[in-house]
C-alpha cells in the first residue's frame, strides 16, 4: 500500500535548483552515461558482439554464468566496454520489508547478507558498477521500497546502481509515481528502473509512458533497463542510460510465481525487428505474410542489403544468430541517429515524430498487401506517437489523429 507518510519530491518549481544528487554519473559510472546498452543472457553474447557500437553501448549480463561469463569477457576476451551483471534476484522472490534484498535460493547461508556479497562477487568479475539484488516490488509496496531505499542510502556509495525492479503498477496512479520519485531521489547513485508486467507493460495503463517520463526527468541518474522501445524513449526524455532487452524475456520482468506469457510459435523462429513498423514479428510469421508479396530487404550493416526480412522462418542453421545482429545493427543505427543530436528537446522530438511514422506506416503497408487488419500497432508504440514534447502536447491532442482509438 502507499504509504502517506513518505517523503515526496519537492515541487516542480524546485528542479531549477541544483537536484540532490548530480544528474550526471561520475566516477567509473560515467561511461554509461548517456548509452543503450543490451541486456542479454551469458550464452547470447556472441550473436551480438560484432554489431555493438562501442562508443555508445555496452552489456548487461542477466541469467545463470553471468558472473563467470563477465570475468571471462573481462580475463579473456579483453572486452574494455561497459559491462553490469543483473542479479535478477526479482525474478524468483519479491522483496519485504524484512528482507528487500532476498536471498536467491533457500541454500545460501542464513547468515550471509545478500546485498553485501553480491556488491562483492560482482566488483570481483570486473564489473563496471556492482547492481543491488532487489527483490521484485509489487505495486504499491512502499515499505519495501522504503526498506531497499535505506539499505542503499545506508552504503552512501555513488558508484552503486540501485536496481528497482517495480510492477508497471506503480506507473498507474499520480499518488504512486510521486512516491516512487521521492523514494528514488534519496539514493545517491544511478537508480536502475526494471517494470515487471506481462508481454508488454507500458501497454497496461494509458498514462506508463507519460509517468515513466516524468520519472526520468525529475529523478537525477535514473536509468532504464530490462526493457524495449522506451530504452530509446527514455534517453531521449534524458536517462542517464538505459539497456534494450536482447531478447522478448528480458525487454520485462515477470513477476515471481507467475508463468511468462509468450508468442505462439517462439520456439520454431526467432523474433525479427522489422524497422519500418518499429516492432519485433517471428520470422515465420513475416515469411508467412509476405509469402504472397516480394519481403522488404533489408539495408542495417547485418543484412547489408542482401537478406530480406521473410529469411529468418526457422532456427536452422545459422537463422537465431544472424536475426539477433540484424536486431542489434537496426537498434545501434538508431542509436546512433539519437546521439548525434543535442540531449532534451531534439531528441525528444526525433523520438516522437519516428514513433507517429512507424504507427503512420501500418496502414499502408496493410494497403499494400490488400488485408486491411494484418499489421496492427502495438499499444505501446501508439502511446509513444502521442507522448510529444511538452510545448507540443496540447496541439497534438487536438489534432485529428488519435492513436489509443485507431
């Protein structure tokens, strides 16, 4: 439950006061700031290292190995770029006010203090930054999130990134976001925000995107990560960085206890991201839709205008390797494309007027093929075509489109 008498951020007339803590990273953080790195499982990595862009991305190790696969990369392979390891403690308990950082499984050491040894077994692998243990925050549980708050506060340690794995529900409600926001402004060090819901949070409430946002904005060293379209959405709105999920399980979080909801068909195609229409179809499913139509080819540094997008429709041979650098070459040109213009408004704006072309573009491409209903815009992207700028909202609601009704 919230609860009211936690301390709320100061008024928004207040932010053109120096913040409570530096908005930019410093110490060995500041090379994450300002990145989109990828959040990827150990076994993965090699599907993607060739694609990264080394100046602006970086891994997030996430699963079973991903201690031994960051010394390895770090020992071994010279890999010199960022690199954080998740605990994903959330993904298997949820954190109380007892205990806000759980441990993992009931054969550890009662003794032991989780938080303590990960920080530890982490700074040891080479790690960039040590990430806290959280245990997943369902809605509203402020004593847990007060207690994980003072745990960190506690270590006084700006170099530690504070991982809030919270339920989208915590994006629903004014009353809920102002007190998330004034929970995480007590950390001194960047806050790590993870959102746990089924398939496609943001796409569960009508204002997530607007609240995340705002989140991002008026929390210094906030950072997104575990996530999709919003990695991109939130560096523009200016997160100190964020980390796209290499993968549908880990673009969100799904809460202790419960079964993942998934695509039919995953284990038969990988999932390919079709740039025009910003979102990510099995391979099957696009060979299946452009069986009668010549596929778009596509032109990203992977596919070098070769291969088009209806050949990834298995997982033989080489298909799952060569999608996942096709993603990744499509999400670093983006990036790219981002970063190259001046943090706040243009890149806010670049952001929104490439989500209003992407949800522009499903119709027609529909048109194209003569079956109006076969391509629809995810809820998520709609909501992203309609977050404008400030100065521009009030126009565009006015406006004679309306996406959350198309």
């Amino acid at each position: 439950m919230i609860d009211p008498s936690a301390p709320l951020p100061r008024p928004r007339s207040d932010l053109t006061e120096p913040p409570d803590a530096p908005q930019a990273l410093t110490g060995a953080l500041r090379v994450l700031q300002g990145r989109m790195l990828l959040h990827v499982s150990p076994a993965r990595v090699g599907f993607f290292r060739t694609q990264l862009d080394a100046g602006r991305s970086g891994l997030v190790l996430c699963g079973p190995n991903a201690l031994q696969q960051a010394r390895r990369l770090r020992r071994e392979e010279q890999f010199s770029g960022p690199l954080l390891v998740d605990p994903a403690v959330y993904e298997v308990r949820a954190a109380s006010e007892e205990e806000p950082f759980p441990h993992a499984s009931e054969d550890t050491f009662a003794f032991d203090d989780p938080l303590a040894v990960s920080l530890a077994e982490q700074r040891a692998m080479g790690v960039t930054a040590p990430m806290t243990p959280t245990g997943y925050l369902h809605a509203e549980d402020s004593d847990a999130l007060k207690a994980a708050v003072r745990r960190v506060a506690a270590l006084e340690d700006p170099q530690v990134v504070f991982a809030a794995p919270v339920d989208v529900g915590w994006l629903r409600e004014e009353d809920s976001v102002r007190q998330l926001i004034a929970f995480l402004r007590l950390v001194r060090g960047p806050k790590a925000l993870m959102l746990g819901g089924q398939m496609d949070p943001l796409a569960r409430h009508p204002r997530a995107v607007d609240h995340l946002r705002r989140i991002v904005t008026e929390v210094p060293g906030a950072a997104l990560l575990r996530t999709d379209l919003a990695a991109f959405g939130a560096l523009a709105a200016g997160a100190a960085f964020t980390a796209f999920g290499a993968g549908s399980r880990l673009r969100h979080i799904v809460a202790p206890g419960e079964k993942a909801k998934a695509s039919k068909g995953f284990s038969k195609s990988p999932h390919v991201l079709f740039p025009e229409l910003m979102d990510f179809f099995l391979g099957k499913t696009l060979a299946d839709r452009f069986a009668a139509a010549a596929a778009p080819v596509c032109g990203c540094a992977a596919c070098e205008g070769v291969r088009a997008l209806d050949s990834f429709a298995s997982n033989a041979g080489d298909r799952q390797a060569r999608a996942a650098a096709h993603n990744v070459a499509v999400l670093m040109e983006w990036l790219r494309t981002l970063t190259a213009l001046a943090p706040g408004r243009a890149r806010q704006q670049w952001w929104h007027e490439r989500c209003r072309t992407a949800v522009d573009r499903y119709p027609m491409l529909n048109a194209q093929l003569l079956q109006p209903d076969l391509f629809k815009a995810p809820p998520q992207l709609k909501r992203w075509a309609l977050a404008a700028p400030a100065d521009e909202a009030a126009p565009l609601r006015a406006g004679v489109k309306d996406y959350r009704r198309s």
